[in-house]
C-alpha cells in the first residue's frame, strides 16, 4: 500500500506550519493531557548548570551557559500536565526536509536541560519534557539513550507529527475536522479577498 502523501510543497507546509501545532494539542487531550492556554517561560537564570559527564551533555550545557550570558528566556511551545506531572513542550517539524538531524538539532537545544518554568507569573518544577519531531530517525534509540541519560531524572518523549497527522487523516475526530474546517474557511476567504469577491 502506497503511503498517503499530503505536504508535498512550500505552500502546503507553509500553510501546514500556522496551525499544526493547535492539531497537536487536540490530540494531546485525547492523549490524556492537561494542555494549558498560552506558554511557558524558561528563564535560563533559573536552570542549574549540571556537570559535564557526557559529550552530548557538554555540548548542551555549552548552549545553556552561552543563553545564560546572551539572553534573558526561551519560549517553549506548550505547557502540559498529566497524573500530576507538569511537562514542557517543544514542536519543530520540517515536512520538506524529513532527513533534517534530530540529534544535531537537539545538541543545542539548551531547553533540555530545564528543570523549571514560569508560567503565569508561577514557577513549576517540571517532571518531563515532550518533543514533535516531523518523522522518527532511524537513530531514534540512541538519541533517546543520550538525551535520558543526560536529563535524568527528568523524563523525555518524543511524538512524530507525520504519525498523529496520518492517524487523524485516517480516523478524522471531531475536534480534527473542527480544527480543519475553520483554517480552510480562513484560506478560502483570503483567496475570495485577492479575487475582489470578498471584502474584509
């Protein structure tokens, strides 16, 4: 059976990239997840610097010390909660680009090594970390044993967005079509606007 194949161009994962991340907290929720409105803060004056003990850890804690010098915070993309658990979450897909390096990318990624957030005015100590990556590598194994065994005790999973697309393309919940219905009435509209059929 021939994989179904729905981003195949700039405009589509354009288009793709304004809202995938609200198709991703659908599917949190139904994941069991509590996902909070808005995002969570990671000031990096907050986050301790470990020691070394790994090459893939030195290469974040150099990340960590060279944002704690140049900037003030970080954004993550979500805040999450499940079984009392509160977990920091960060999405980066590349439909286009599916042999982009997870583990590359994630060298840098001085957001692993967090251990608190501010959120709302409040700080949370958080117990996990939660990843969307656009599809698994075929390393997958060792970047999880590296990154766990750097974070530890705090836990990190990661979630494949071409997965929970395909998943939803297939079963189409409710909240899905939903979510699909109301961007495409946005897309059609502007459209109608350009060809002088609509106003604003």
């Amino acid at each position: 059976m021939t994989e179904r194949v729905i981003i195949t161009d700039p405009i589509r994962s354009t288009l793709f990239g304004k809202f995938y991340e609200e198709i991703l907290r659908g599917w949190f929720e139904t994941m069991g997840f509590e996902v909070y409105e808005g995002k969570p803060r990671v000031y990096w004056k907050d986050q301790p610097v470990p020691s070394i003990k790994t090459t893939f850890e030195g290469k974040l804690i150099d990340s960590l010390i060279r944002y704690r010098n140049e900037r003030q915070f970080c954004t993550p993309d979500g805040f999450i909660k499940k079984d009392r658990k509160y977990f920091v979450w960060e999405a980066k897909n590349w439909p286009l680009w599916p042999n982009e390096d997870m583990s590359d990318f994630l060298e840098d990624a001085a957001w692993l090594l967090t251990k608190v957030v501010t959120y709302r005015g409040t700080r949370y100590k958080i117990n996990g970390i939660i990843f969307s990556w656009w599809e698994k590598p075929t390393d997958e194994r060792e970047i999880l044993r590296n990154v766990r065994n750097c974070i530890s005790p705090i836990s990190f999973d990661v979630y494949y967005t071409k997965d929970t697309l395909l998943e939803c393309v297939e079963t189409l919940p409710d909240w899905y079509v939903k979510i699909i219905r109301k961007h495409k009435q946005d897309i059609v509209d502007f459209f109608e606007q350009l060809l002088g059929k609509k106003t604003v």
